[in-house]
C-alpha cells in the first residue's frame, strides 16, 4: 500500500462517505489500474491536518474528495511542492473542476487522475491565504457566516439557510470604504462587494462565473456599483440569467498585485468559501502556474495514443 494514491474525502458534507462508499471509492481506482488509500476527514481542521502531514511525506499525488473548500485546504498544502493535486468533484458546485474540464462523474474522474496528464495553473493569494477560485469582500462573507448560523441554529438546509442568509445580510446593506491600490494608481470606492478572482471571470452573458484560462498570471477585480437593497437584488437577477453589464453594475480590473485597505482594522475575507477574519491591508498577488493539477487528456491525443 506504500504506492497507493492519498485521497482525503470531506466526511463533513452531505451524508458523509460511509464504509460502504469508501470501498466503492476504492474499486474504481482499482479497476482504473491503481490503488487507493482512502482516508475520511469529519471536520476541517482534520482534513488540514491530514493534508500537510501528506505533504510532508512527499507522495506523487494527494487527491482532495470534496467540494472547493476540500479542494482549497489541499491545494494550500501542495502548490508550490510539485506534487499533483488529484479532484474527486463530490461537492455541489465544483467551480474549480468545471473550470479545468474535470469530470463530473465520480468513475470518470477516478479514471482522470489515474491515467490524465498533468498541468500547472496559478492560485491566488492573499495575507498568505491560498485561493484557488476567488476571495471577497463585503456582502459575500456575511452571508456565509450568517448561512452557517442558519444551519446550526434552526437546522435549515444549505440551500434554505442560503436564502434566509442573503435576505438578512441585504436588509443590512453593509457597505465598505475601500481603498484599492494597483502598482502606482490608488482608487477609492464605497461598495458592497469586491470580489477578486484567480484569473478572470467571464462576466456577461450566459457563462458568467465560468473561466476560459487558468494559467493567464492575473488577479480579477471586481467592485460592484450598485448600492441600495433593490439594486443589489436586481444584479443578483441579471447574473442568474446573464444580463450583467460591466458599465452599469461593476467595475472590472487585472493586475497580478493589489492591496486593499479599509477604516476597520479587521476585515471578514472569504477564500474559495470559507470566511477568514484578516488584518489590514489585504495584500493579494497571483501565485504564475504555481499549481500541479491532473487534468483529462485532450481526445484528440487519445485517439492518436
């Protein structure tokens, strides 16, 4: 078993991975030609834990089971090590897989990382946090905090507690003075949400918050310029279908650098999901193709194989 591939799975989420599951994770990877060493994390920071003690012992490959947070705390072990980062998508949105053409399917994406090629991506990185999506600032890290309120204290769905979550925070309307510096050029906003993307975003028309590159060196920021709970609620509705307009709801930037300060000493800062309260300023860089990932082999280089 000292060959086998390390698969940390988030037991956490959803109905957790029963022994049932496991051994069914195992046999695909069996019948994919490769051993499996499946090892379940109940909570987040055993999941770190076990991640860098992997690290450590310098495997191939360490694959991350889970959703994008799964995906992020072991990326945050691996990225700069040379180790490949294997993705079993089993989360419920899956952005980071989607965006490199993973499979879906739990036999297909076995097979993936059994037998795909590998890829250097960049990840961002702010106040030496790891993201491999996006970061924000504002209204999104209220409402997942108060999301995570819901479900712990009235027992409400993800989905349900995500609602009653958004309706809270909106009636609230925080917004932030920010203070955004771009190599020499400093720029001042009063907004609710700045978000910052590792690589940019397609932000207009029907896939918005798809992106068509991983490896392009840049952070994308974008500040929203709406203001008032109405206008918010209507920008929410324009991006569920596609309607966004760059000159009309946000601001839109690249650069492979960005501080960001505001009048709080702390700020709520989300990473691929989960909420950090950081120091001021908030120092983001983009970290170049920093990031082993096993990726589908393209088909037209299977059919020459």
């Amino acid at each position: 078993m000292s060959d086998a591939i390390p698969v940390l799975i988030n037991a956490a989420a959803g109905t957790g991975h029963p022994k049932e599951q496991i051994e069914q994770l195992e046999q695909l990877f069996r019948e994919a030609g490769a051993e499996a060493r499946i090892m379940p994390a109940r909570t987040g920071k055993e999941l770190v834990e076990l991640a860098q003690r992997l690290g450590k012992e310098k495997h191939p490959i360490i694959v991350a089971g889970g959703g994008d947070g799964t995906v992020n705390a072991v990326a945050s072990v691996v990225a700069g090590t040379g180790i490949a980062l294997g993705i079993l998508p089993l989360g419920t949105l899956n952005h980071f897989a989607k965006d490199l053409n993973i499979p879906l399917d739990v036999r297909d994406a076995v097979r993936t990382i059994v037998s795909g090629r590998r890829v250097n991506v960049d990840v961002g990185e702010v106040n030496g946090r790891i993201f491999v999506n996006n970061s924000s600032l504002g209204l999104y890290p209220h409402i997942v905090l108060e999301r995570k309120t819901q479900q712990r204290r009235l027992g409400r769905s993800k989905w349900s507690a995500l609602f009653w979550a958004t309706l809270n925070v909106m009636r609230r309307s925080p917004l932030l003075d920010v203070l955004l510096r771009l190599r020499n050029e400093a720029r001042r906003y009063r907004a609710p949400l700045v978000f910052i993307g590792n690589n940019e975003y397609v932000m207009e028309g029907f896939n918005v918050g798809k992106r068509a590159r991983l490896d392009a060196g840049v952070l994308s920021i974008y500040v929203t310029q709406r203001r008032g709970r109405l206008a918010l609620v209507g920008l929410a509705l324009r991006a569920l279908f596609g309607r966004l307009h760059q000159a009309r709801d946000f601001e839109a930037l690249t650069a492979d650098t960005a501080e960001i300060n505001t009048r709080r000493k702390h700020v709520h800062v989300a990473t691929d999901g989960e909420v950090t309260v950081m120091d001021k300023p908030l120092n983001y860089r983009i970290r170049p193709r920093d990031l082993s990932v096993i990726v589908p082999v393209p088909l037209r280089a299977k059919s020459l194989s």
